[in-house]
C-alpha cells in the first residue's frame, strides 16, 4: 500500500491552498465544489493533497471544525486488492463507507473509507487499467477516469455515483503526469511522505498500535521513552511492510507534555506533523526559507553537543556541510557504528493558528534506517522551547 492523498478540513480552503503553493511550492490542479463544501487539489512530490472547507453546516466538513481545529480530517492509501483488504480489516475497523465501484472506458476505480483512531478516517482506493486498451485512447476518457479518482471523498461525504460534482481543474493528459518532474513548475520540491506522526491520548499508545497492526499490518519496530526535567513522552515506531512509510505513535506522559498541549488544542487525538523525504536537505531547506517556511530552531547547546559526539567518529562531512547545517538549525543524528549513514531532520512551526500541526523534512543519507534518539530528544527539547513562549510548560506533573 502507498499513501495517495492527505485530506485537511479548514475554514479556509482557498487561503491554505495559496499558503501550500506560496510557502511548501506545492502545485494546484483543480478545484471541485459540492452542495455542502469546497475542495482544493493541489499536487506535492507524488501525493494529492486536498483542502476542503465547508459551505454549509450541515457539512462534514463544518461537523468536523466544530469538534476540532484545522488539521488532517483523512489519510488515504492505494491499495492492490481492495476487497481482499477490506476482508481483513473490517474486523479491526469500523466501516465508514462500503466498498463501491465504477467502470469507464479505460479502467475501473473501487473504493471505501475506514474508521482511523480517533475522528481520522482512512479512504482506500484501488485502481486497475484495462490492459487491452491502446494507447491512443481518447485524452477525454482519462481526464475523466483520474477526475473521479480525485473527485473521491473530495466533499468529506459518501460520493454516490452519478451525484453531480462540479470539477474545474487543469487537464492532465495521462497518470504518468502525476509522478512526472516534467510535470511540476520550477522551483517545485520533489519528495516521498517519510512518515506519519499520531498524537494519542495518555494510555493509548498500546491500544492505538495494536489498532494499526491489526488493521494495516503495520510492525512495530522501534519504541522511544523521551523525558526531559519538565516532561515527556513515549513513542513507537511502525513500519508499513513494504517499507514505503512509517506511522509513529506519541502518548504523553506528563500533564503538561507537548504531546497533551496537541490534545487539548486539537480536542482529541490526531496527526500532529507529516515529514517529507528528500534528496538534498540542505538545499530543501534553503529554497523553503526563502519562501517564507518559518523552522524550529535546535536547542542552544545543540551543535556544541553534536560536535563533541562525533570528534572520533569519520562523518562524511566538510566544514562547509557542517556550517549550512548549524546555519540552517538542521538535526543531524550520526550512528558510531555506521558513520555514513546520516539522519538530517528539520521540522516547521505550526502552520495553523493552534500550535497542532507541522511538517518535517528528512534526508536519509547512506541508507540511514528508522529514527534515533539524540534527534528526536532535540525535537522534543525544541517544541518544548516553543511550548514555554506560550507559558504552557510548567514543573513536571
């Protein structure tokens, strides 16, 4: 299974998609209006991201925003056997949405929606093209065979078929053009989802992991148990078995950790960041501050620390690497064992009013693996930083 598209609920869904496109380079591609909301397109490394705001109160949407605050309302996965899966994890899942189908001239779409933990839901959607077809099919039937697909879940409601939905947006010519560089305007960022980050409630952690074990068959693969003098955390790691993303799972361990200020801003559990894997971190982060892209910046005496760690250890590393590092506030975990794999990391303020949601941008250089502790305690150590300029960190509790 691979991600296919992240789905924000916001009040304002023309304003986020100007600040995606302006501040992250993403690339709008459509619109779609529905009777009770509005929903923009917009096209980042090889995944949609949609952005829906409601028009009505009656709209998901709107129920939605009235129990939380802008955030991720959906994450959806291609998948290769739809009915297969559903077969398997309707047991550890609740069915939002059965199973449906719709054939056209050059393929055929199924597609269903699964409860998440919490008020996240899970889309699933398999696709299959006609084998037979030519490949000098009418460009007009595969705008209309990628339209639906994005047009699915579009208004956070069950789409039946044939229910009218308004779709303005750019042609685009055949499926290639999705993955296509070619395809992205310049200064476009090319990346992979990494990982997905869920905030859940003290107590459950364990429930949550076993949920997404049994419901994805994902595996636990790490496990963290960040504290610091005034707080903390305790987290897992599970790896998608096709090792294409991982989901991570936080629970606090302290009243006034930053993993309960998520919570209690956010009302409930959710995805608090999603990190972006690519090639070039130093230059990502660069282009992105120009931009606008506001970062955390790493605890003071981190850089300091990071130096005397790795005096005897060869890190592949000059002193210009070393310098945009520290320059651009970038994490850098480096292993004694395996000094040529390098875990870069740098993570954005929140990019909405509420101190919720944020993204991360990762490179992992030699075939660096899974997370490591000195990075994610300075993660830790940053938002909290950030938690006591609100005067939201106290002793702990």
């Amino acid at each position: 299974m691979e991600i296919d598209r992240i789905h924000f609920y916001v009040k304002d869904a023309a304003e986020r998609r100007e600040w995606f496109r302006q501040r992250m380079g993403f690339q709008p591609i459509g619109s779609i209006k529905s009777d009770n909301a509005r929903t923009e397109i917009l096209l980042g490394g090889s995944v949609y991201w949609l952005v829906s705001s409601p028009l009505t109160s009656s709209s998901p949407v709107a129920r939605y925003l009235e129990s939380h605050p802008d955030g991720i309302a959906d994450v959806a996965f291609r998948v290769r056997d739809l009915e297969s899966f559903l077969t398997k994890a309707i047991g550890a899942g609740d069915l939002l949405q059965p199973l449906q189908k719709r054939s056209f001239e050059i393929g055929t779409v199924k597609w269903a929606k699964i409860r998440g933990w919490g008020s996240l839901s899970h889309t699933l959607i398999e696709t299959e093209i006609d084998p037979k077809i030519e490949k000098e099919i009418r460009p007009e039937s595969i705008e209309e065979f990628y339209h639906f697909i994005l047009a699915l879940e579009a208004d956070g409601c069950q789409i039946e078929i044939g229910e009218a939905i308004e779709l303005e947006s750019k042609k685009l010519s055949s499926h290639v053009a999705r993955t296509a560089r070619s395809y992205l305007s310049p200064g476009s960022i090319d990346f992979a989802i990494d990982h997905l980050v869920l905030n859940v409630a003290s107590g459950d952690l364990e429930k949550a992991s076993c949920y997404y074990q049994k419901l994805f068959g994902f595996q636990v693969k790490q496990v963290f148990d960040i504290q610091t003098e005034r707080s903390g955390l305790y987290s897992q790691v599970l790896e998608e078995k096709s090792d294409r993303f991982w989901l991570n799972i936080n629970e606090p361990t302290s009243a006034n950790s930053q993993i309960q200020e998520f919570l209690d801003w956010n009302r409930g559990s959710g995805i608090q960041h999603i990190a972006l894997r690519v090639t070039n971190l130093v230059e990502t982060v660069a282009l992105l501050r120009d931009r606008g892209l506001s970062f955390l910046s790493a605890p003071p005496t981190y850089y300091r620390q990071l130096r005397q760690r790795c005096e005897d250890i060869p890190v592949p590393l000059d002193e210009r690497e070393w310098n945009c590092i520290e320059e651009l506030q970038i994490l850098l975990e480096v292993k004694r064992d395996s000094p040529s794999n390098l875990l870069l990391q740098i993570f954005t303020q929140p990019i909405f009013k509420e101190p919720t949601f944020f993204f991360e941008f990762i490179s992992r250089r030699g075939g660096a693996y899974g997370f490591g502790q000195n990075n994610f305690r300075a993660l830790f150590e940053a938002i909290e930083l950030e938690q006591s300029k609100r005067n939201n960190l106290l002793a702990m509790s």
